[in-house]
C-alpha cells in the first residue's frame, strides 16, 4: 500500500496532506485529504474522525470550508476526508452526466449490479480499505468517530449501523435518512443495488435502527431552510426510527440554516467535542 | 444606491449576505459580501472589518475559507468582502489574459493611464463608496478596520496608510508590501499608473510609511514557506521601512506556512482580536 503525497501544507500547527494511492477495493487511484493536529508530532497515536461528504464533493471541500482544524487541533483529533466515490476515465458514470449518480455520488454502498459493482464499493473501501491505510501510514489509533453532510451524513449512518464495533461515534450534518424513499436514494439504490427493494434495507438508516442490538448516540444536526428537506431528507424519519427502536438520538432543527457549509461550520464544534468525549482513550 | 441581494445564509447565528450594486466609482456593477454578527439584529451600529482578497479572488474567497465568522460573531464584528476589481465584459481586462492583472486584480488603486482609469479606481471604491454603502444599509458604524491577503495586504496596508483617519486598525497576511519593487507591482503599476515611479509611491506601503505621521500599529503575518516570498512579498522591507520611520509594527514570521487560506484561517483569530480591540467604542 504506497501512498504519493500530492500536497503538505501547515494547518493550526498541524499539517494537512493530500494523498493518492491505489485503492483494491474500488479498483482505481482514489485521492483523500488527512489533517494531522499538532499532537501527531509526537508520535502517539490519536483518534480518527472520519468525514464523508456529499455530492458532487471530492475530498477537498470539508479541509476548505468547514474549519474544522482550529479545534480538531485543540482535541487532538485526525481528521480523514475520502473522496465521495471512485473516478478516473475507467469508472462509469452518470449515462446522462446527471450531478446525483456516479462520480462524485457512491452512495457509500457496495454495489452489486453491473456495470457499477466493480468500482462503486465505497462502503468498504471506507470502513476497511481507508482506516487500515490510515492506521499503517499515521500515529492513528483504532479509535474511530464518523461524520458526514447529506450523501454523506447517510454514509456516516449507514457505515456506523452496520459496522457498531469499528466506531466509537457518529454523528451527521442534514443526512439522507432514509433513501429508500427519496428521489436521490432511489434513483442511486435502484441502479447500483438493482430493483429488489428488500435489499435496499441494508443501506438505509431508518431501516437498519430497526435491526441493530448495538446503541450508539446519533448526533444529528439539520437546517429548517435546508432546500432539500421536504423531498430527499426528511429528518421526521429518523426521529420515528429512532424513537421505535429504543436508539438515543439527539436530532436538532436549527432555525434558518440552510444545506451548505456555512451551516456545517456553525455546528462543527459540537460535533467534534460529541466525537472527541466518546473517542477519549479509555 | 439600490442593492440587490443575490443570496442571504445563516452562519453562526448571523447572517451572510452577497449583494450587487452599480458602483459609479468603477463605472460597472460591483458584488460584495457582509457577514453581519448575531448583534446585528439588536439594531445598534457594529464595527466593521474591511478585507481584501488577493489576486484572482472574488467576494467569495474570504467567507467560504478564512473561518472567520465564528470569532466575528462572538466579537460583534461586520466583516465585508469586496471583489478583488472591477468586472464585466464592457471592463477590459489583462491584454494575454494573465492573472496577475486586470479582472481580479486591480491592486487597490485609481489607475491614471488609459484604458484603464476609467473602471479601475478599487482604492475610492474601498476607502470611500463601499463603506458609505455599508453605513447606510446595515447597523454600521464608522469605526473601520481594514485587513486582506497578498495584494489586499498591499492594499489593506495603503488604503490605512493614505486614510489613517478612515481606519482605527489595519493588519495584512502576506502582504506585497513593496509593489515598487517586484514583479506583480511592477507591471501593474506600470500600466495603471504609468511609467513615472515618482507617482508610484503614494501606492507602496514602504514608501507611505516614509511619509507618514500617523502612528497606526501594523500587525502583518508571514509565512516562510510562502512560495512568493522571496520573489514578490520581501517583508524585510516593510520591517526596515517601519524601522526607519519608527512606526509601530508587529511582523510575524510563522514557521512552515504557505500562501494559501490554510495560513489565513490559522491565524485569523489574533487579526480579528487585533482589530476588535482598536475598534472598541470609546
């Protein structure tokens, strides 16, 4: 697993890099960012917040925008921000060039459906591939948070329900909830899952509350000017799944905020202190 | 003076607006952006910070990247964020299409030579129009503060130099402190201005500093892995032209930064502090 630096730059006393390397499980050149606080110099290995964005993001717009370095280098935190699915002139794409499938929208599923199930597995490339690679190459611990906006705030969902034990934490920025049920998920589902809905369960939040033994805290954030809140992500699902389930959900509507990154700014400390007090090595 | 407002978001309890209005300064329409702090809505005036971005940058730059916002509205501070030049396709640009000149770079001055001078007058715009329009729509008052990046550090630096009456506080990231003397400079000014250096120096802070009676602190940040350092930014002069006139500066040199808003975002926090400290009502 060799690693190529594509950028090194200073960061809060910290350093963020660019890297590229070539992904098994995706099967192309997959490109992430990774912000090493100040605390990483001195060679004991930290926690890991992983970050996976939304559509049409690569892995650079969380590391611009978010300001999540002023206090992920106060906590000590690694921030880790994968691309939002494999790319290159061999991956398929949207047939219509369509923004919301293909490149830069793998739903963070494993597909199973030609021709995208050679590339298009971000689930595991995310929770296997990305965190074993981070692990050998930086003073990473296996201690591991998650977080993500819309795409992918249901990535983060997802990617912690199915796999409780890699994950100390997660939390999410105005997720797709339920994409059974929204144009975005059922357009993505029923072309890398195919048409059987009942294996669609699996890759969605509400549906796999339903199913899980383990308990682990939903920090939820959410905007009431979001313009996709009544059509793709309808947190009022999450809420009924959560409550149904027993599971400890702490779900926040704030008022006026909308679907971009100034409203994920406006909320990122929060959420790295939820992630930083369950990632506390103990 | 009728604004259009293009888009409004909220952000950290406050408000980012991007307006347009048609500046006859410039002769052209001219965008803008504010951000107004939770205090706003309280309807008493609010200092307000000038910044001023670097070459190629819009009004967008500085709001998406720097960070700023979160201290801004614990400090009640309006930021405002003009574009980096006059725009538009009756506005002529850089000959070859280059960069470094014309659209997105109109170097804070108030260009003399033809065809220039009739659009390309940023500095009036800055130190003159844009705050009346400020202080006339928003809860703003009159206590300004002025700060930028790279070539809005050169004319952060010179709009307080020439106005130090207009400005209680100014402070710069990587500042072309001495256009006279390197590249960027010396081919703008050459064609905005003209090829009389005489006339050069009433727009290159080391030469203000020279002629100047107020006394009006600098803070100016450095990175010394700045790739344009050496070649085009050259503080050692401002630190000898402030030397020589015995005015007050703080330049700081931080170990390992670069040019990009990595290095602003890290250090934005002491340059809004800096600011609200001078700008406090007394």
């Amino acid at each position: 697993m060799s690693l190529e630096t594509l950028g090194t730059q200073r960061c809060f006393g910290g350093w963020l890099q660019r890297l590229r390397h070539r992904s098994t499980t995706v099967d192309c050149d997959m490109t992430f960012a990774v912000y090493l606080p100040p605390q990483a110099e001195r060679g004991e290995k930290l926690p890991v917040l992983y970050w996976l964005s939304g559509l049409t993001c690569t892995d650079e717009n969380f590391m611009q925008k978010a300001g999540a370095q002023r206090l992920a280098a106060e906590l000590g935190l690694i921030l880790v921000a994968p691309d939002t699915s494999p790319r290159g002139p061999d991956v398929p794409g949207d047939p219509d060039g369509a923004w919301d499938f293909g490149h830069g929208a793998g739903f963070y599923v494993n597909a199973t459906q030609a021709p995208w199930s050679r590339h298009y597995r971000m689930h595991d490339y995310v929770v296997h591939e990305l965190p074993a690679l981070i692990e050998a190459h930086f003073p990473a611990s296996d201690r591991r948070g998650i977080s993500g906006h819309s795409m992918g705030g249901h990535g983060a969902l997802v990617c912690a329900l199915r796999n409780p034990r890699s994950y100390r934490s997660v939390s999410a920025f105005a997720p797709i909830v339920n994409p059974m049920r929204c144009p975005w998920g059922e357009k993505a589902f029923s072309r890398y899952l195919g048409e059987d809905r009942e294996h669609w369960r699996q890759w969605d939040a509400c549906a796999l509350l339903a199913d899980t033994t383990e308990r682990l805290p939903l920090l939820v954030d959410q905007g009431d000017k979001d313009g996709f809140l009544v059509e793709q992500l309808k947190p009022e699902a999450l809420r009924a799944a959560a409550n149904a389930a027993g599971h400890p959900l702490a779900l926040r509507l704030q008022p006026g905020y909308d679907h971009s990154y100034y409203f994920i700014a406006s909320f990122i400390d929060d959420h790295l202190r939820h992630h930083a007090r369950a990632l506390a090595d103990r």
